[in-house]
C-alpha cells in the first residue's frame, strides 16, 4: 500500500520567513513517533532538535508527545542527489535544485527497498517540513525534514 493511501500523506510547511540559502547548507531528516499522552502519564521531554517546533507538530498531528527514532544531516547542493537514512528501515532520495531563498526538493520515500512515494516540497532555513508516515504500533510516524546552515 502506498504512504499515502496508508496514512493519508499530509506535507505541511511551516509558516516562517525562509533567510538566504548558501553553499554551506545542510538539511537535516528525522523519523519521529508521535502519541498521545495516557491518562495519569507524564509527557516525555521534547527533544531538543524538536523543541522549536513542537506546538506546530502538536497542532497538525494532534499528538503531546515526540520521540526522534532516528536522525541524519547532509550537505545540500544542485550537483548531486543525497541519501537521507535517519533509520535502517526508513530513508529518502533528495534532489535539490536552488529557488529563491531556499530549496525545491524532489523526494522519494522509502520502507526498506519499496518506494513509498515520490514528492516535490519547498524547504528553506527556518521553515521545516513534515510528512505524515504510516501509523506504528505506539503511535504516528512522522518525517522531518529542516535546513541547518
């Protein structure tokens, strides 16, 4: 079954001023679980990486609670395509090509060796991208995509 037919793919970008883009960029991919909080439980602690914008998370994916069950960073450039592998299981094909400030991004996702879905995204400096993956046994998975200068 495709991504998106498997958890109705929603890409959403946030709503931030994208800065200039440079030759130095970077963009860094995490898998995320996403859940919900239990009754009488206390929420974990946001991650770090995801702290500045875990209210956004919350408020698209209606979840209070984030675990990264893996990460990379890259550098981006228009000559080459880039291997994003945050986990063993998940990882995605990214070809850039500059527009304006930041970024149009071609991406392929990836569940071991099936493809998951093809997509184009524009991703900037302060402005991350999510994707709505497949549901797991404890809760929404959810890829991240951000630029790092």
């Amino acid at each position: 079954m495709r991504f998106n037919r498997i958890a109705g793919l929603v890409i959403a970008l946030a709503a931030l001023p994208l800065a200039a883009s440079s030759a130095d960029d970077k963009v860094w991919s995490a898998v995320v679980l996403a859940s919900c909080v239990k009754k009488g439980e206390q929420a974990k602690p946001v991650p770090r990486e995801l702290a500045p914008f875990a209210p956004k998370l919350a408020g698209f994916f209606s979840c209070d609670q984030f675990e990264i069950l893996g990460s990379a960073v890259k550098s981006i450039d228009e000559k080459t395509e880039r291997w994003l592998v945050p986990t063993p299981n998940f990882w995605v094909c990214a070809k850039a090509v500059r527009e304006g400030a930041g970024y149009r991004l071609n991406l392929e996702f990836f569940h071991d060796k099936r493809r998951l879905l093809e997509t184009n995204a524009k991703l900037g400096p302060n402005s991350p991208l999510f994707v709505r993956g497949p549901m797991h046994a404890r809760g929404q998975l959810i890829m991240v995509f951000e630029i790092k200068p």
